[in-house]
C-alpha cells in the first residue's frame, strides 16, 4: 500500500506529466492517502507560491479520489491551516474517518485542537519524549488519545534516550511508544 503526493520540496519540479503520473498512481487500489502534501517554508526548496498551487492540487485530487492526506507543514502553520480549513469544509468525510494526519506535528495545542475539530489526527515524533519538549508534551496531554498517532518513523528523531548501537538491543521507537501508553494510563485515571 502506498501514498501518493508531491512533496513540497519538490513542489516547483511538478509538471503535467508529473501530474498525471501521480493521478494515475493514486487511482489505484493500493493508494490508501494522498501524501505526504503540504508546505515547508523553514527550507524553501521550491517557492512558497509553487507550493502552495501544488499544495492546493493535491488537496483537489484527494477529495476527488475520497482520500485521506498525510499533511508535511513546517513554519508554516497558519497558511497550512487555513488552505487545509477551506479544503475541509468543502470534502466529504467518510464517516468514523478522518480527513488526514499532520505527520511529525511541530504546533501548539491551541492548533492542533483546530486541526482535531475539523477532522485530522496529529502525529508525534519521538522527539516529544526529549526533555525540552514542553510544547509537544503539552500537546499530546491536551489532545484526546483517538487524536494522537505515534510517527512510525519516531526512531529517527526519538534518539535522545539512545540510539542503537547493537542490533539486539531496545528499539529507539520503545520510548515513545512508553510514552504513548504513560499518555493512555493518564487518561484512563482521570476517566475512573
């Protein structure tokens, strides 16, 4: 199974061909998200413009196809915010499904409670296990569980508890997902 997007990165590169080729893609089966889509205004490999059209076009051919998206957005929420707002209110979503997740999540709460009430889930990284985290820990704390998904690539930013220098020992993503279980404890506590 796969997702099928144009990366901002690469968002100037995107030709009709290119295009088409991803239309096709996603019309498969297999496809199951339209992603990872969406804007990264920290590195700038293509223009904020070019991004934002791709952006916008891949937005379009999820809600053609009833995809869900794979969102990227880095220091730039609120541009991110508000196209993924006006795509929300004019898709269809799936009942008991979600419109998409923002992978490895960087925001505040008060954002990603927006994010949530429109119908996206949030991912952490492992980064949020870092003692620094504040912001991240604020958000997984803040958000309701069925909100939060564990970035299946946690082990690449989750290496502040140890990294692997064995093949046989404690997988990095274990802290996180510690984490995660600390998180679903806390709230089974505060349900009973």
């Amino acid at each position: 199974f796969a997702c099928v997007g144009c990366h901002p990165h690469s968002a100037s590169a995107l030709d009709e061909a290119g295009a088409a080729t991803l239309r096709s893609l996603a019309s498969s089966p297999k496809a199951v998200a339209i992603g990872e889509i969406g804007l990264d205004f920290y590195r700038n490999l293509s223009p904020p413009d070019a991004q934002r059209a791709v952006f916008q076009e891949m937005l379009e051919l999820a809600g053609e196809l009833g995809l869900p998206v794979v969102i990227h957005a880095r220091q730039a929420d609120e541009d991110t915010f508000a196209i993924l707002s006006r795509w929300a209110g004019q898709v269809r979503r799936p009942e008991g499904r979600a419109l998409g997740v923002l992978r490895c999540f960087s925001g505040d709460l008060t954002l990603a409670l927006r994010y949530h009430e429109l119908g996206f889930l949030i991912s952490l990284a492992g980064t949020v296990t870092y003692p620094n985290a504040g912001r991240q820990a604020a958000v997984a704390a803040g958000l309701p569980l069925d909100a939060i998904v564990v970035r299946s690539g946690s082990e690449v930013y989750g290496r502040a508890k140890g990294a692997l220098s064995r093949p046989d020992e404690r997988s990095p993503l274990a802290p996180t997902c510690e984490f995660g279980r600390e998180l679903a404890e806390v709230e089974r506590i505060a349900r009973d």
